[in-house]
C-alpha cells in the first residue's frame, strides 16, 4: 500500500500550491478499474494498492472541482522498457516488446498542458491520450509489431 500512501501523502502536502495555480493538476500512474479475476487474482496486493490510487484519484476530481484542480490516472496501454522489465521481467526480448518510457512522457505533457477544466475524472491510457492528440503512428515509441499489454490492460476481443 505504498502506492497508495506515498500518492495521498503527497497530494495533500501539494494541495496549498495546487490550490494556488491556475493550472494544477494531479496525475497518477495508477490504472483503470479493470475488476477482470484474472487481474483481481494473480496480482492481489499489486492491484489493491494501485487501484486505490486510481480511486483516491478519482475522489479527488470530485473534491477538488470546484477548487479548479483536476486529478486523472494515466496507464500505459503496453509494458514499458524499463529496468524492472530488462532485470525482472524477460530481459532484452522483453524490452523489445515493450514501448519506450517516452511515450508516457508525451502523454502526460499532452493531459497537463490542457486547462484543468478540459479533463478530470478521467483513467486514460497514453496511446488513446496520443491519438486524439493527432499522433496515430506510436512505431517510433518501441515495441516491434505487437507491444506485450500492459497489467490491467486487456487485448483486443478479451475482456
């Protein structure tokens, strides 16, 4: 439950600047609400925690409105080339299958440049972020012809 612990802590530590900026949003990389059992099952403390920062982030939408604060979740659609995936995972065929970290970057620079009143409320997953941004070729983030899903994230045709 460090997830959700370290996300309510700092929110709240944050809220007086929040507060104070014209363009405050809270973002956390915590994933839709799938409640597939094969999600609920395999992953259970991994999923309560990060599902509860999914709902303290979704609370705080609600909260904070009328403060002009917006809180969404963002996820990535695919696993993402990182340490944990090259060490842990699979190693370097793991990675291959698995988008670059930057297009996380260019999805949440794409959810914070908006004004706060454009999205809240919101668990959005950075490939949809970028093709409604316009960007309809994600090739240049990695992952060859069939990224592997992302936890939470069912393929096509399974749900």
């Amino acid at each position: 439950m460090v997830g959700a612990w370290g996300t309510f802590a700092l929110t709240q530590a944050c809220l007086p600047h929040l507060r104070a900026s014209d363009r405050a949003h809270v973002l956390s990389l915590s994933p839709p609400l799938n409640l597939a059992p094969r999600w609920l099952g395999q992953f259970p403390a991994y999923t309560q925690s990060k599902y509860s920062m999914t709902l303290l982030t979704l609370g705080w939408a609600a909260e904070y409105a009328n403060a002009g604060i917006a809180a969404n979740c963002l996820w990535p659609q695919t696993r993402i080339g990182t340490a944990v995936i090259m060490n842990l995972m699979g190693g370097p065929e793991a990675v291959a299958s698995s988008r670059s970290p930057q297009i996380m970057a260019d999805a949440a620079v794409r959810i914070l440049s908006q004004p706060p009143s454009a999205c809240t409320g919101q668990t959005l997953i950075d490939a949809d972020v970028l093709v409604a941004a316009g960007v309809h070729d994600l090739s240049a983030y990695g992952g060859g012809d069939a990224p592997t899903p992302d936890l939470y994230v069912d393929p096509p045709g399974q749900a």
